[in-house]
C-alpha cells in the first residue's frame, strides 16, 4: 500500500459515515423539519388568521362609524323635528294667550262702560231727585231771600256730597 493508504479502512469509515448520516437524518433532521414545517405552518395560520380578523375588524368599525353618522344624522333630523314642533306649539300657546288677553280687556272695557253708565244714570236720578226735593221746598214753604239762600246752599251741600260719594265708590 503505498502511502499507507488502506482502501478497506476507507470504505469502512465511508461507510460508517453513511450510517451516522442515515441515523442522524432519521433520528435528528426529520424531526427537526417535521418540527419547522409545523411551526411555519403555525405561524402562517395565525398570520392568516390575524390578517382575517384585521380585515374583520377593519369591517366592523367601518360600519359602526357609519352607524354612528347614521345615528347622529338621525339625532340631528329628531331635534330639529322637536324644535320646529316645539316652536309650533309655542306659536299656538301664545296666540291662543293673546287672543284670550284681548278678550279679556274686551270684556274688560266692556264692563267698565256698562260700570260707567249705571254711576252716571244713577247720579243723574240723584240730582234728579235732589232737584225735585228742593224744588218741593222752595214751592211749600214762603219764599224768602234768606231762605232761598239756605236752600240754594242746602242743594249744593247734597249735590257735593253725592258725586263725592259716587267718586269714592269708583
């Protein structure tokens, strides 16, 4: 053998080393892959999986934005309703008042007229009386020009003291 070379000795250290890669592919390599391919798999899923959700949930707050707008749009449109509504009836109530105020100062007015009349027929039937009681007087009795003064004084007393009266009851 030259160079000391053993041709055996390397065929049998080949084909140990066939056996150590064989051994190690089926005891270590497969596993290992078989571990790895499941990972990534795993983890591919999940990416899938978050990508999903994201898109759902992306899906999810676009509608509930526009539910809100939709819900604000909604609110807007009712509170403009109440307040036109609340106005209208506003404008009823206060017409309804003013029409009722004008009739009271109708009324009002009225009465007072009617008040007016009834004191004024009623110190007229005074003086009337007043007049028709001094005139009775000044017929019965002898006239004199100091009892024709008394008299005249006398009348004039009464008449005073009548519109008086009839001012106080005002």
């Amino acid at each position: 053998m030259p160079l000391n070379i053993d041709f055996l000795q390397i065929l049998l250290h080949a084909f140990n080393f066939l056996i150590l890669a064989g051994g190690l592919t089926l005891l270590l390599f497969k596993p290992v892959e078989k571990f790895l391919n499941e990972r990534r798999e795993h983890f591919e899923n999940a990416e899938r999986e978050i990508a999903e959700k994201t898109a759902e949930n992306e899906r999810l707050r676009a509608q509930y934005e526009q539910n809100m707008r939709d819900a604000k749009d909604e609110i807007a449109r009712m509170r403009a309703d109440a307040e036109k509504e609340m106005a209208e009836t506003s404008k009823a109530h206060i017409s309804g008042a003013m029409e009722k105020a004008q009739s009271i100062v109708m009324n009002a007015e009225k009465e007072a007229e009617k008040r007016k009349e009834q004191i004024l027929d009623s110190a007229q039937s005074e003086i009337g009386d007043l007049v028709v009681s001094a005139t009775k007087k000044l017929l019965s009795d002898t006239v004199t020009p100091e009892r024709n003064s008394a008299l005249y004084d006398e009348f004039i007393r009464l008449a005073e003291e009548t519109v008086a009266s009839e001012r106080a009851s005002k």
